[in-house]
C-alpha cells in the first residue's frame, strides 16, 4: 500500500486502482512526482531535474530551482513565487518558512484528528497512514505531514499538523493539500455553486493561466461554493477522462482552485481560506489542517462519484444511522410556519401514520416567544402559548400513533429579543464600536468560546432529556458578520471563525454521542453547510429548502457529484411550490424525493384522496428500494443541466436489482425517441423489466427506449437480474 524506495528516496501511494507518489529530492526537497492510474514500473526521480528550463527562476539547489519543481507542500519568500502551501509571519516580521525533509514512519490505520471531523478506518480495513515530517531549523517548526491510504475505497486523505518549537509566529495561511500538476494540458475545472434555493449547480470552466478559486468568506461552508473541486481533462464526461477530485472535510471558511503558471503548471489547492485567518502559535503549540480527500478516476466524473460515496457514507458518517434504515417523516414548516397548536400538530401527525409516515417532526417556532421569526431564539424552553402541555406531552400523543418525535433547534443563534441575548449581550460574535448586522432578526453565538459551547450543550442536552425525542434537525440560518469575540486579545481576532468550527465540532461531538440512538440531520436555510464536515456528526442534510421537484432534480443531481444520495434529505411539499410557486405532479414529486431521505412537508390534511393514495404507495415503494438508492452505486446517465430530462441510475449492492430514474423537465410535442443507455450492468445477464426480458448488453450498449411526451412526467424502471 505505501512503500518507501530507500535508494531513490520515493514514497510510493498505491490504492486498488491509483498511485500517488513524492520524492525527496537532494535530501531536502519533497516534490510530487506523480498521481493517477496504478503504476507497475517505478517512478524516475530525475523527472524533476527535467524542468531546469527556466530563465530567471532563482537556483536554490545547484543548478535547479524549487520554483520550477512540482512541490508537496510549499512555502513562500524564498524561490518558489506560486501559490505557497504554508505562510507564516515569525517573531522577527520575516515571512520565510523553509521546510525540509527531516523523517517519516509508515504505520496502519489512521489517526483522529485533534478536534476535526475526519474520515475513519474500520477494523480489517486496508488503512496506513505516511507521515513525513517536516523541519524548519531556523524557527524550528515542524510540519507533519499526514497521507492517509484508503487502498480499497481508492482515496487519499491529506493534513498538515503545524508544531511550534520556536518562538511564538503567526500562521497566516495553511493548506490541507497542494498538489502540482506539471503540465495540465487542456483542463477544466468543476466546482458546486449557486446560492439558496439553488444549491450546488455545477459549474465548468476551461482552465487558464493565472489563478481560477472559489472560496467561503461567510464562516460557513455555504450554498454559493461548495468545499470541493474537481480538475479534469477537457471534456471529461461521466465515464470517459481524467479527473482529480478535491475534497474538504471542513465547514467554514474554505479556498480551493488551482494557480496555472506560463509553462502551463498548475498548482491545485484546498484548505482553511486565508482570508481574515490568522492563528497564533506560542512555544509548544500546535495547529492542525482539516483534511482533503483526494480521489482520482481515469475513467471520468461517475467513477469519482462513486468513491466518494461509498468513502463519505461509509466511512465518513458515524453512529447508529450510517447503516441502519432512517426515518419517513414529516415535517410541519411548510404546512404551518409559526401557525401551531398540539392539536393541529396531531392531526398532520395522524393523517401521516394512516399512509405509513413513521416521524412527526416539529420545526421552528415551538420555544421562548417565538411566534414568528423576530423573537425567541437562544430560548430552549417550550413556548407555553403553543405547547400548554409542554414537549413531552406532545412526544407522547405522537408515540401513541405509533410515531417517532423529532424537534427542530438553532442552536448556534439567538435573536437581540430574547432572554439568552439580554443576558448575555457579549456572547454573540461582534466588533467592539460596529454595528452587528442582523440577518432574519438574529445574531451569531460565539462557539469560540467554551462558556457559549457549554450553554448550548446543556440547554439542547436538557431538551433532550425531558421528552421521548429521536431525531433532530440542526439549522444554522446565518452567514458571521462583524465577526469578533469578546474574550480573545487583538492579536488572536483572526482565529475567531476557526475557533467557531473547533467549538461547533465540540459542541456536536458532545450532544451527538450523548445520545447515540438520536438521528441528527444538519440545515443552514436548506443546503448551506452541505459539506463532510456536518456530515461526520449528522449523516444527512436538509438538501434546500428549495422543494420544488424540476428544481431539485438539479439541486440533487450536482450534489451527487460528491455526496450519496443517503446523505440528502428530500421532501413531497405542497404546489404551487412555495419558493418558485410551480406547480408539479404529485408522483413527480414523490419519485424526485425517492432517492434521498424521503419525508414530507405539507398538511396531508389537504391532500386529496389520490394524493394520499400516491403517497401511500411511495412510502411502500420507497421502503422496498431505499437500500438501492442508498447504499447502491449511483450512475447520472442524463444531466437536467445539459438536457430536457434527468435520469439515474441505481444498482444494488448484490447487484440483482436496477432502478432507472427518469423525469422530464419541458413537454416536447411529438418527441423524437431516445435511447438511454444503462451502465454497470452484467452484459452476460438478461434483466426483466415488467414482464420483458433485455439483455445487459443490449441495454448498455443500445439503451432503453424512452419517448417524452408529456411536461414532468416521472418514470421509474426497476429491473431485475434473472
Ligand atoms: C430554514 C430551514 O431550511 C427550513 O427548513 C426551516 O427549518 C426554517 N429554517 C425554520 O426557521
């Protein structure tokens, strides 16, 4: 798996199907020498002596300069004027950090990183871990650099821990991996945009010189970029090209992209964005990088996809939920908004366990004087107007229906009108003599501060205790502004959005392992925070408030470029939708939501009896195939962002049972026929379908005949291997 070539001084990174290797070069020098398919032969060190081409790059090693070697892990102020990996401002105002090999151990498993959410190793996985440190003698600093193999699931996790032995510096910029393409070719980037209720669009670009980024500055991972980026060969397509994953377990403020030089190299980047970071580092301290997840496929996007689902799901989500079955619930926000009382709560409770939905779930509004969305928040006490009975009342009336409970909180918030915020007016992020800006009437808690991370715990924590509750939605409605924090001096104000993610993580580690038999789903405003950071603590996500079933067959599909399905909740709401106001049919919407979590979030009170009915059914249907859908392999036949249609398919882990999934966006009159070809299948086997035999080849290399004739029509396929 990782091998050391002691005479050529070469680390060798071999998963199944890909190879990831470093060289040391002159004994000092790490340099990148190689990434992609499995490699037989060795590698050449000298390849790097091969860029000695340069005319006024400054030579550090005898005739060759760093500036034109493909480098692990790069400093900036000496010879190398790229994009640097680490930066630092010392005690003395230089910014010169030069890290030089010094040793490394090779050992199995993987190590938890301090305070960060990562991926794990099961017990027979095959797991080993490289780690090369560092040195910098002057300063003396050590940076230990972590390569973690997944040599089955084909991925490579990479960190950087940042030791200080020195004199107290600044860490002004460090990322979790770099990686140097030599000479990119034609490339293009791929990134997940948009905003919300439009979450995760994908996005291509060509590659060109010159620096091409998308970043967070909004102290969340957010819905206008995505921790993740892929670099492909031009046109790279669903099963054909090369492709370079990024991937960041992280869910603050992030940078990813990738710096192209004139010789057309490109260094490729992702990590904590440096923008407003700095962290102070005393003597003895250390500092540790979130972790990228770097996956190759030489066989185009789908392949990428599908080792990062099985990674992320897996081995990236924890506890009871990562493989059991989860809820169907339904959800009041969109039938009743602030509107509740108990008795109208038990009656969409009751109309949802006459057709099988097995979670009632209340959202927003249910504590303090929350009555709309000005008041209230930070106050984890029933409001009494609404709840006379209190939480545990009402858990019971929706247990002897024979339902789960599950309760909405925002932890992290707190309006001005509330008692939490006149208490503690300087728990909330602010810059002493700015105004705080308040987005939907609130302000962001403090979570660098342990006092404001224990308040939380204890007041979710002290919810939980008094009522039968088992699933909880965990919503974060805000971006930071005028972030600051009361208690740290001047110097420390740029860890504040850091400190806010190690306290969130905290805060989470706590509540979620205090009550492991409690489903968690994270939410910011929809799909804000859909990033591996909330889904080591919460195995899905409220994908977008954004219901409507044309727009999620998009929001779905671009997040399936790195996300399982499994991780994407996905609810029925009512028409006209109420963020885009379009009306779709109700199996439209039943079949779109199907392969994520399936709930609902309307008052099936108004439903129609065939409404009902359908619901009914999906709910059946949806228990018979959720495990394809989620724990299946997933392959996008037809982008709803290239096409008229959207299709996927899903295969069973025994690989007996094939689910197509096709929906129509716009009625063509009088469509022409397409075919659409099916991928993964056995080619020897036959499959029926409905009573009708195809062959695996004939339906892979021909397809399945498919005419669209009517606007949001919804078709689903299940084949059967015979
Ligand atoms: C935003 C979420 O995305 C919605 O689903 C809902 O929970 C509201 N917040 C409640 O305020």
């Amino acid at each position: 798996m990782i091998k050391y070539d002691k005479d050529n001084k070469l680390f060798y990174l071999n998963t199944k199907s890909t190879s990831y290797v470093i060289g040391i070069f002159d004994n000092e020098v790490l340099v990148h020498l190689y990434w992609g398919d499995r490699l037989k032969n060795p590698v050449n060190i000298n390849i790097v002596t091969q860029m000695k081409r340069r005319p006024l790059s400054a030579r550090d090693y005898g005739d060759y300069s760093t500036n034109d070697f493909p480098l692990e892990y790069s400093t900036f102020g000496s010879v190398d004027m790229r994009l640097p990996a680490f930066d630092a401002v010392h005690s003395d105002g230089s910014r010169i950090t030069k890290l030089v090999y010094a040793e490394h151990t090779i050992a199995k498993g993987k190590p938890i990183l301090n305070g960060l959410p990562g991926t794990y190793c099961e017990g027979n996985d095959n797991v080993e871990t490289l780690t090369i440190r560092l040195h910098d003698s002057l300063k003396d600093i050590d940076v230990y650099l972590l390569y973690t193999v997944f040599e089955d699931f084909n991925a490579i996790t990479r960190s950087a821990r940042i030791v200080n032995n020195g004199e107290r510096f600044e860490i002004s910029a460090a990322m979790s991996a770099t990686v140097d393409f030599f000479c990119l070719g034609d490339s293009e980037i791929l990134h997940l945009d948009g905003h919300w209720c439009r979450e995760r669009h994908i996005t291509r670009r060509e590659i060109v010189n010159g620096n091409q980024n998308i970043s967070s500055r909004f102290g969340a991972s957010s819905a206008i970029h995505n921790p993740f980026m892929a670099i492909c060969s031009k046109g790279a397509t669903e099963n054909y090209g090369d492709v370079y994953g990024f991937s960041l377990v992280y869910s603050g403020n992030f940078t990813a992209g990738i710096e192209v030089d004139g010789y057309n190299c490109g260094r490729a980047y992702i990590g904590i964005n440096p923008f407003g970071f700095n962290f102070v580092l005393e003597t003895g301290e250390e500092f540790q990088t979130p972790e990228a997840v770097l996956v190759y496929s030489g066989n185009g996007l789908g392949e990428m996809s599908r080792i990062y689902h099985k990674l992320y799901r897996t081995r990236l989500c924890r506890g009871k939920y990562r493989d059991s079955e989860r809820f169907v619930l339904i959800n009041n926000w969109e039938a009743t908004y602030f509107d509740f009382s108990e008795e109208r709560l038990v009656s969409i409770a009751k109309k949802a366990s006459e057709i099988g939905v097995d979670t009632m779930v209340l959202d927003d509004g249910w504590f303090g004087s929350r009555n709309d969305d000005r008041a209230g928040l930070g106050d984890w006490y029933e409001n009494p107007d609404k709840l006379p009975n209190g939480l545990k009342s009402l858990a019971e009336k929706i247990n002897a229906l024979g339902m789960h409970f599950g309760l909405w909180f925002e932890p992290e918030m707190v309006n001005p009108d509330s008692e939490l915020y006149r208490n503690h007016p300087d728990w909330v992020l602010h810059t002493k003599g700015r105004d705080s800006h308040l987005t939907r009437w609130q302000l962001t808690l403090d979570l660098s501060r342990k006092d404001v991370c224990d308040y939380i715990i204890d007041s979710v924590c002290g919810v939980l205790e008094k009522a039968n509750i088992e699933y909880v939605k965990w919503d974060m409605n805000r971006y930071m502004t005028e972030v600051g924090s009361a208690i740290l001096p001047a110097d420390r104000q740029g860890e504040v959005m850091h400190r806010y993610m190690l306290g969130l993580y905290y805060v989470l580690e706590k509540i979620t392992a205090h009550f492991p038999n409690v489903l968690f789903e994270s939410c910011a405003s929809g799909g804000g925070r859909f990033d591996p950071g909330m889904l080591y603590y919460m195995p899905q996500v409220w994908t977008s408030d954004d219901s409507d079933a044309e727009e999620r067959l998009m929001i779905q599909y671009g997040t399936s470029i790195v996300y399982p399905y499994s991780s994407m909740a996905a609810h029925v709401s009512a028409c006209p939708n109420h963020q885009v106001d379009r009306t779709t049919p109700f199996k439209m919407r039943c079949n779109v939501a199907m392969p994520g979590q399936f709930g609902f979030e309307l008052d099936l009170n108004k439903c129609t009896e065939k409404e009902l009915e359908l619901a009914k059914q999906a709910i059946i249907d949806y228990k018979k195939l959720q495990d394809v859908f989620h724990k299946g392999s997933c392959y996008r036949l037809k982008s709803p962002f290239e096409t008229n249609l959207s299709a996927i398919e899903f295969i069973s882990e025994d690989e007996k049972t094939v689910i197509l999934c096709v929906d129509c966006k716009k009625a063509i009159p009088n469509a022409p026929e397409e075919f659409i070809k099916l991928e993964g299948l056995d080619k020897e086997s036959p499959y029926s379908l409905d009573g009708e035999i195809y062959g695996g080849d004939y339906l892979m290399n021909k397809g399945l005949l498919f005419i669209n004739n009517s606007e949001h029509s919804s078709y689903r396929f299940i084949f059967k291997k015979c």
